[in-house]
C-alpha cells in the first residue's frame, strides 16, 4: 500500500484521504472484477441454453422426418393393398 505523506505538514487528514482513495480504488477494481464474473456466468449460461436449443430442434427435425418416413411407408403399404 503506497500513502503519500506531506512531509511539511504531516496531517491525519492527508492520510486518511490517500486510505480512502485506496479503498475506493479497491472497491471499483471488485466491483469491476465481479460485474465481469457474473458476465462471464451469464454467457456460460446463455451458451449453455442455446446449445440445448439448438439439441431441441435437431431433435425435432429428426422426428419430422420419421413421420415422414412413417407417412411414405403407410402410402405404399395402402397402395400395395390397394392394388393386391
């Protein structure tokens, strides 16, 4: 910790303003560090909802296309039995 002392005229209320610019120093270095963690959890969070997103609609494309399959095996079995 670095305090800058007048040395002509040591006074406490020199000290105790150079104790308050450190904290107050501190304090913006934590805040910041901490706006940044939660911002860090927030895109943790954020890509881990997308990804499961994106899981969700791979899942549906591929049940879109078994109903398809579905809808193209009941066609031609309907049109074997049709014509037998």
């Amino acid at each position: 910790m670095l305090i800058k002392i007048n040395l002509i005229e040591p006074d406490e209320t020199d000290i105790v303003e150079e104790l308050k610019k450190e904290f107050d120093q501190k304090s913006a270095s934590k805040a910041v560090l901490h706006a940044a963690k939660d911002y860090q959890n927030q895109k943790k969070q954020h890509d881990y909802w997308h990804k499961a997103w994106r899981r969700k609609c791979e899942q549906l494309d591929e049940l879109k296309k078994a109903l398809e399959m579905k809808s193209e095996a009941n066609n031609i079995i309907n049109e074997f039995l049709k014509n037998h």
